[in-house]
C-alpha cells in the first residue's frame, strides 16, 4: 500500500489550520460552549447540585411570557428603540451633512464631535447622572434659576413618565454614527450637486433626489447597527437608574443582569429571557433590513 505524499499545498494547508486551531479552540470553550449550555438550560431544571436535561420542557419560556416584569421590560425596551434609533440616525444624517458643507475648520469641528467617543462611557453617564440630579444637578438650576421657569424643573431618572426620554437624551450626546454618514457623503460624487446645481435645484431637491438615494447602504446599516444597541442597552441603565423607579427602566438586558444575580434558581430563567431576547433582537434587524430593502 502505497501513501501519497503531501504536496506543498496540504503542507500550506495544514499549517494554515494549526495557526487557527488556538482561536478556534477560545471560540469553541468560550463563545459556542456558552451558547449551546444556556440553550439547553431553557428547557432544564437547574440547582447547585445537579441539572436535570429537559426535565421543563417549554416550561420555562411559559413562565416567562406569564412574567410581568419580563413584559413590562420588553415594553421599555421598545419603547426605549423606537424613540432612540429614529433619533439617532435622524442626527447622525443632519451633522454628516452639515460636516459635509464645512469648508473652513473642518478637522476641528470633527475631532470636537469625535471626543465624546474617546470618553469612558462610566464617566459620561455619571456626568450626566449629576447634571440630571434634582436637587443639584446643573440642569434643573438652569431651567429654575437663570430661565426662571421652575414648573419644567423634574427629578427625571426618579420619574416613571420622563425616565425613558432621558436615558434616550443622554445616549444621543455622542452622535456615534455621524462617522458612517460622513463616510457615505464623502463617497457621493460631487459632479452630482454640480451638475444639479447647474440645472437649477435647490439644496432641498439636492437632498432629496441625490444624497437620499445615494445613502439607502449607509442608512440602512447605521440603523440596523442601532436597533442592536438600543436593544441591548444596559449600561446607562445601570450606571444610572439600576432599573428604577419601579422598573419603569428596566430594560430585557438589564432584566436578564438582575434575575441571574438572584441565585441558581435563576439560572433558567434568565437563559430563557436572554434567548426570547435574541430571537427579538434578530426579527427586529431582519425587519428593520426588509423594510429598508424594499424601499429600494
């Protein structure tokens, strides 16, 4: 029996697989391993001392769809992505285009609307926690003091009805997206304007028969990449309201940080909301993408 022998390109071959086997290996232990457990934990009973396999069946996705706070979480959670993500990308658009028109400091402008991103996102949200402080916060000061308007002074991350609004506020300042944009404008022909220009059109029909049409990719993936970060927010939220008051901000990520901290118990629990929550995060990036796609 004769054994063919390894050209030079299974040689490449293998090597190329023994520089990838250590990534890899870190996917497998800690990404896929991870996935695959708390999957199955959604139809288990889970205590310190044993797990019984599928021992709950869809128990557990019962016992969280019959969860008031879990409906109550997935409520703020889309409250909170339909006001942020139009917000959002509407902003990034409006200084992408108006970045566009600067001729003179336009480094400057650029690197002042960059800094926000270089900021440890803790700092910022406890800057803003003490602006928004109802006895000392900056804000309310203004607003009582120097406008004289104390009826619009509010404790707002301590009221259910404006906590919300002022979490969506606070995520705003640092206009993220605006590099996509930017990106995306930058890209457009300027033979376009000029030739628009020449024919008569206003910057508005500049706007809407040139930039918009010529900006559906960029738009799209900036607004898919923000329904996944307004679906995911967790950090404001418990940086600065710890789901408060009364849950009125307690949002399906948040939910799922405060149930597995409870203890064991939870375990099960909280895997089950964390996939009913990925299984919504995807409808709501796949829609969001027909949605733009067909507009096409």
């Amino acid at each position: 029996m004769t054994t063919r022998k390894l050209t030079l390109r299974d040689r490449q071959n293998i090597f190329g697989y023994l520089l990838i086997l250590p990534a890899l290996l870190m996917i497998v232990l800690f990404i896929g391993y991870p996935i695959v457990y708390s999957f199955l934990l959604t139809f288990s009973e889970f205590s310190l001392t044993k797990v019984d396999w599928f021992a709950a069946g869809i128990t557990n996705y019962y016992l969280v769809w019959a969860d008031k706070a879990f409906i109550k979480a997935f409520w703020v959670t889309i409250t909170y992505t339909l006001l942020f993500v139009p917000l959002s990308v509407g902003f990034a658009l409006l200084i992408g285009v108006l970045l566009q028109q600067v001729k003179i400091g336009a480094t400057f402008f650029r690197s002042m609307l960059f800094l926000p991103s270089v900021i440890p996102l803790t700092l910022g949200y406890l800057m803003f926690q003490w602006v928004l402080d109802p006895t000392n916060g900056i804000l309310n000061h203004i607003l009582a003091d120097l406008l004289g308007l104390p009826q619009l002074a509010n404790a707002w991350l301590n009221d259910k009805d404006t906590v919300v609004g002022t979490i969506v506020a606070v995520t705003l300042w640092g206009f993220g997206p605006w590099i996509l944009m930017l990106a995306g404008l930058l890209a457009i022909p300027k033979d376009l304007y000029d030739a628009a220009r020449v024919d008569g059109a206003t910057p508005w029909q500049e706007f809407r028969y040139i930039t918009l049409p010529l900006m559906r990719v960029p738009i799209m993936v900036v607004t898919v990449l923000q329904v996944v970060f307004a679906m995911k927010i967790f950090a404001p939220i418990f940086i600065m309201t710890l789901g408060g008051p009364a849950g009125a901000s307690r949002s399906l990520y948040y939910l799922v940080w405060e149930r597995i901290n409870r203890g064991p118990n939870w375990y099960t629990y909280a895997s089950t909301v964390g996939w009913v929550f990925t299984i919504i995060i995807i409808t709501f990036s796949v829609g969001t993408s027909y949605l733009l796609r067909s507009r096409d």
